[in-house]
C-alpha cells in the first residue's frame, strides 16, 4: 500500500515537470515569476460598449460583437499569451468587431493558457453551425494550436501571434489554414524553435512579417520583459495584424 501512494506521488511530481517543461518550451518567454501584464488605458476604453461594438463578459472571457447581433463569418476565438491579462487584446477585439467579426477573448486560469486549453469549446457552443478560427498570442498560440490539433474539424483555421505550434499542437496533417504573423523587432519569441517548428504547420501556411514589430505590441499592455524597443506604435502594428487576418479570411473556404 505504501508503495503505491510513493509511486501515486512521483507520477504526480513527473506530471507537473511535464507541465512546466511544457510551458517553457511552448511560449520560449515564461519565466513562473508574479509578474502579470495588465490592459493599457487604451485597452481599458476598448472594453467599453459603444454605438459600434457590444461588449459582453461571459463565463470563460469577453464576447465583442457588431451591435445588433449580425456578425460575419468567420467568428474569431483568441488565447492570450502566458501572464498577459485578456483585456490587454481589446483593441484588436474590438477592431475586427467593428469590421463584422464577433470575437471571444478567453480568460485564462493564472493567466496561463496551459490551465485553459479547452476554453474554445463554450465559445464554440453559442453558433455551433458557424465558422471559427482560433489565434493565440506567444503562449497563447501554441496552447491554440494543441487545441486546434485535437478539434480540428470545428475550425476553419488558426492564426499565430509571435507563436508557433509545438510538437503537441502539430497540425501538419490536418487540412486547417494558418497564419503565421511575427515581428522584427520581438526579443521575447524564440527564433530558433520558431524556425524549427515550422514542420508542424499545416502545408496551406501563410507567412507575415511586420517590420519592426514588437512582441508585447500584439496586445496592449507595455514593454514586456525582455522585448526590444518597437519601430512603429501599436496603432501601427495592430492595423497591419488586421490586414493580415482581412487577406487571410479572404482564402478560407476557397
């Protein structure tokens, strides 16, 4: 009896090693530390409903949709990156909102997609006979990658934020579209693992590049630890990141 509970509690010590191993090699960036990255006042005014875009918090994260309730396809699901609190993805949300889209921002247990995997599903749930993309952010995107592995057929496609799909979130053999969007000046991504997990996108990828593009500026929250000094503003950024989801739901299905 003894024996089982010692071998019961190494296999809980192995699968928490596990964990952390997993999130150091998935985001590349995640020190387990305290800090938390908090919304700027720019990504505060973005939660607010308007005459454009109603704001909604729901169970598993916030909801922006056009007002009136007629959105346009494809919805957008978005996992933020590890630390970063949802509200710091506003103004994204809210943009692709005003342009038709209804977008879910999920929140995060500890902030930490690896402890949420699976917020997707409740999102999905609302217009189960529509289409979806999921994206994520840095952790963010490589924990929406393992989710789009695992449930490939309620998506049309997935989109990486300075990401990328780790082995566990490979979807090289799935027919899922993807984006791959990244910044020159992002001191935070691993380039190397970026460079190296490109195996496990699918073969219909597209690539984009923003010249000097930050990491923390795909959301709205400051300087991230270890990110380099941005070349453009975040207004700038964020457009292009917008432009680059318009032409790329302008192929899905096609």
């Amino acid at each position: 009896m003894k024996t089982a509970k010692r071998m019961s509690r190494w296999k809980k010590i192995l699968i928490w090693i596990s964990v952390v191993a997993v999130v150091l090699a998935a985001g590349g960036f995640i020190f387990l530390a305290s800090v938390t990255y908090s919304p700027s006042g720019q990504a505060e005014a973005a939660m607010q409903s308007d005459a454009k875009v109603v704001v909604t918090e729901i169970k598993q994260g916030y909801r922006f949709e056009p007002q009136g309730g007629e959105a346009v396809e494809p919805n957008i699901i978005f996992y933020p990156g590890g630390l970063v609190e949802p509200e710091s993805y506003s103004p994204l949300a809210r943009t692709m909102a005003e342009q038709g889209h209804r977008v879910y921002i999920a929140k995060m247990p500890l902030n930490l997609a690896i402890f949420g995997l699976n917020k997707a599903d409740s999102f999905i749930a609302e217009h189960p006979d529509e289409a979806f993309v999921i994206g994520g952010h840095s952790l963010g995107g490589a924990f929406a990658s393992r989710y789009a592995a695992d449930n490939s057929g309620k998506l049309e496609g997935i989109f990486y934020l300075a990401a990328y799909a780790d082995d566990g979130g490979s979807l090289s053999t799935t027919g899922l579209s993807a984006l791959q969007i990244t910044g020159t000046s992002d001191g935070v991504l691993n380039k190397e693992e970026w460079e190296k997990t490109k195996t496990n996108l699918p073969a219909d990828t597209t690539f984009v590049s923003i010249e000097g593009g930050n990491h923390g500026q795909f959301g709205s929250y400051g300087m991230q630890k270890g990110d380099n000094v941005p070349e453009i503003t975040g207004d700038e950024q964020l457009k292009d990141v917008v432009q680059a989801l318009d032409n790329w739901f302008s192929t899905l299905n096609k």
